[in-house]
C-alpha cells in the first residue's frame, strides 16, 4: 500500500467522505459530491480526512495518468467511482505537462497548456467530463453543468463535455472582458454547449452560479452541477501536476520545490496547497495575482473584503471574490497559520507588458499575461531567496491565445497552435443576458428576455 490514511490504520477503512466547509455535518462520498458541485448550503466540499501519500512509492508511477490514478485513489476509495479510475485517468490525462528548465536559474516552467484548449484546466476539465459521465449513464434526465468563466475554464469545460450525452453545459463569461481568442472558444461549439455573454463581471456569472443552485425551482427543474474549481472534481486531478513536477526535482532527499501560481479563484493554488498536505516535499507557494488585490490585502492586513474585480490584461485571473477562499480558510482557520502556509503579491498591467517584453528579449519565452504575473513575482524575489531553493513558475495558458496583446510588445506573431486553429473554422454562437437569476431562468428556459 502506498497511502495510509493520516489517523488510522494502513488500511483505509469504508469510503472517503467529504463535508461542506460551512457545516460539518453535511458530507458526501466523492462521486456524490462531483455531482453536486457546490455542497446543499453552498459551501465548498473538503477531505474529511487526509490521507497520507508515500512519495517513494510514486515515484514509480510511469506518466501521469497512472500518478493521477494513485494520487486520487485514496479520494475515492470504495466510492462507485473506483472501479474506473484508472480509465478515467488515462482518459483525462493523455496529453504532457512538461517541466522546462530556465537556463542559468535555479528555476522551470511548468508548461500546463499543451490540452486541447490551451490552458492548465483542461486536466481538471477532462476529469470531471469523465467522471460525470460514467455517473450518469442511464440517468433519467439530463445533467446540467453550469459554468463561470473568466476566459479559460469555460473553454476547457466546453472542449471536454461537447458530444456527451446525457449532459448540457451552460457558460457564463462576461462580455467584453475575455481575449477575442477565448471568447471564440467559448462560443464555437453548439449542440450540447450553450453560451451566455453576461452584462456584468466575472464575479456576477459566479454569483449566478451560486444563485442558480439555491433556487429552489431551477433545481426542481434541472439536475444542476457546476464544472468550476469549486467542483471537487476540476480540484483534485490539479494537484497530480504538482506531484509529477515536485518528484521531479526533489531528488532522492526530498528538496522541498517552491512555486509562484498566477491566481484567480485560486482553484490551481490550493491544489499545489493538497498536494503539500498530502505529503509531497512543497515548499513556498506563492499566490501571483494582478491588479485584483483581495487576497494579498487579506494576507497583509488581515481584513477579508472581497470587492468589485478589476479588468486586466491577465482576465482569466479578474476575480476579486475568490470561491476557493473558503477551503484555504477551512484548512487554515487562523489567520498566522494562513500566513505561514501561503504568501501573495500583486501585479498591475504596466508590470505585465515590461515582463513580457524583457524575458522574450532575455530569455527567448513567450508568456501569456498570466504567466508572466508569475516571472514578475519571481524577478521580485531577493537573488538570496531565489538561489536558496528549487523554483517553478506555473505556465497556465498558451501565449497565442492572447496574441493581439503579446504580439506588439515582442514584435512578432504568436501562431495559434493546431488545437486552437481548429476552433477557428467553428462558427460562434451564443446570446446575452443580464446578471441577475430571472434572466438566467428565462435563458435556460429558452424565453425572450
């Protein structure tokens, strides 16, 4: 056995449960809570307990999809899920990650956009896609996947549910504020995927979402689930990455590896932190954000005062209410303890466009907006804290997908890669709403509003 559970035995004993991280008491096994989404009192499903995994013994894992399937294992023990694990993982992740080494730094990319739309949620996306799926065979009525997005969660949910039956997607993306490029992949799809342009912020399709599973005749209506990083589902399969990436430069010692994580809905941050608390030899996590400042001001003056977000050249991280707060908070309830666990910086456009520009010209890299607010953070460091430890910087989208920002601060054209190009040839559709529950009621209901 590789895990054991943290507080018991070797064996592990019955299922995993999950409970909600506003009542304790309302829990669920792992597959119920991907269906579900977003627990009954619309707080965020966590590990009831944690398990604890052997690093040596992943180390013998061949890829990522046999590291996926023993890093969740444990998650979903005895759970109808378990039997397919291996199956969906290797559904789920059969593309690369690969960590490329920055030439003379202590430092790596960990390039988490080579899937089928480009960005680092396509793993988590793909997943959950397979997973639903399998739980929903035979199923008497369609699911419902109701998704918020900033620019890329919603393409990689599209991508990986398009075609499956027994399930419909919904994506809410704000209008205006997503790259011409994410908004073509986010409404080129049809059939079983539905676009809504929402007069708002990102923040208003995510307070929608959370509407729309506590309205009690939407879900009398619809078999409601939601496919953002407030899904158990997207989150865990995150922190596998994180495991192949850190067994990879720990060395035989157990070197603890930092990294800097451009941060949103800090969905992908808090996968790095599981993943550190499941035993994995992680170091510093530092939390990048841009302009929208909510968590680095918390972190500095201990006030948690969720805001208006800001647009910024790095839209997929415009949130200025971050859902998975919440299970940052669960697992650090004390705000020292927070402290300690992660630490955050912001990053305003100006910085974004000077960073581009000057590693392409210095280092030959490309990065998209988000990523480089991590090259940012890490120039940022003092050379000390740099050359004490192993670092990586988490590359969360491809470059070409913000071509029309990129190209004129590096002097040339970002190609579209082959996956993306193909999005091109698919008309776009998709309607506009207003950001309030009625009008979201009516659209899903295929009323005039």
């Amino acid at each position: 056995m590789w895990w054991r559970a943290a507080d018991g035995p070797d064996e592990a004993v019955g299922s995993m449960r999950f409970h909600s991280t506003r009542d304790l008491r309302l829990t669920a096994g792992f597959g119920a809570a991907l269906e579900q989404g977003l627990a009954p009192d619309g707080g965020l499903y966590v590990p009831e307990t944690w398990p604890e995994v052997e690093p040596a013994a992943l180390r013998t894992a061949h890829g990522l999809a046999e590291l996926a399937e023993r890093l969740i294992g444990p998650f979903a023990a005895a759970d109808a899920l378990a039997a397919d694990l291996g199956p969906i993982c290797a559904e789920a992740f059969n593309f690369p990650g690969p960590l490329v080494p920055i030439e003379g730094e202590q430092l790596g990319v960990l390039e988490l956009f080579h899937g089928p739309t480009a960005a680092f949620k396509d793993f988590g996306a793909r997943f959950l896609a397979a997973c639903l799926t399998r739980l929903r065979a035979g199923a008497g009525r369609p699911l419902t996947i109701l998704v918020a997005t900033s620019g890329d969660t919603g393409g990689a949910v599209a991508a990986a549910f398009h075609g499956r039956p027994g399930v419909e997607v919904v994506v809410l993306f704000p209008r205006g504020l997503v790259s011409p490029t994410q908004q073509q992949q986010l409404t080129c799809w049809g059939g079983n995927v539905r676009s809504f342009a929402v007069r708002g912020t990102f923040d208003d399709c995510q307070r929608l979402v959370k509407q729309a599973f506590l309205d009690e005749p939407l879900r009398a209506a619809r078999a409601l689930s939601s496919a953002n990083s407030i899904n158990l589902g997207r989150l865990l399969p995150q922190a596998v990455y994180y495991a192949a990436s850190t067994l990879a430069l720990a060395g035989p010692r157990g070197e603890p590896v930092s990294y800097i994580i451009p941060s949103g809905n800090l969905g992908n941050a808090v996968a790095c932190i599981w993943a550190r608390r499941l035993g994995l030899p992680i170091g510093e996590v530092i939390l990048a954000h841009n302009a929208n400042r909510t968590v680095a001001d918390f972190l500095t003056d201990g006030h948690w005062q969720p805001r208006p977000s800001v647009a910024t050249l790095a839209s997929a991280m415009d949130v200025g209410n971050p859902s998975n707060m919440e299970r940052l908070r669960a697992l650090y309830p004390q705000l020292e303890a927070l402290r300690g666990a992660v630490s955050a910086c912001s990053v305003d456009d100006e910085a974004i466009r000077a960073r581009i520009a000057s590693d392409y010209r210095r280092l030959g890299r490309i990065w998209c907006p988000h990523t480089a607010v991590a090259a940012e953070a890490y120039a940022r460091l003092p050379e000390a804290r740099r050359r004490a430890g192993r670092w990586v910087l988490v590359g969360t989208a491809h470059p070409a997908k913000f071509r029309e920002i990129i190209a004129p601060l590096i002097g040339r054209d970002v190609p579209l890669p082959p996956a993306l190009a193909a999005l091109f040839a698919r008309p776009s559709v998709f309607e506009e709403i207003d950001a309030d529950l009625h009008s979201l009621r009516a659209a899903l209901a295929g009323e005039s509003i």
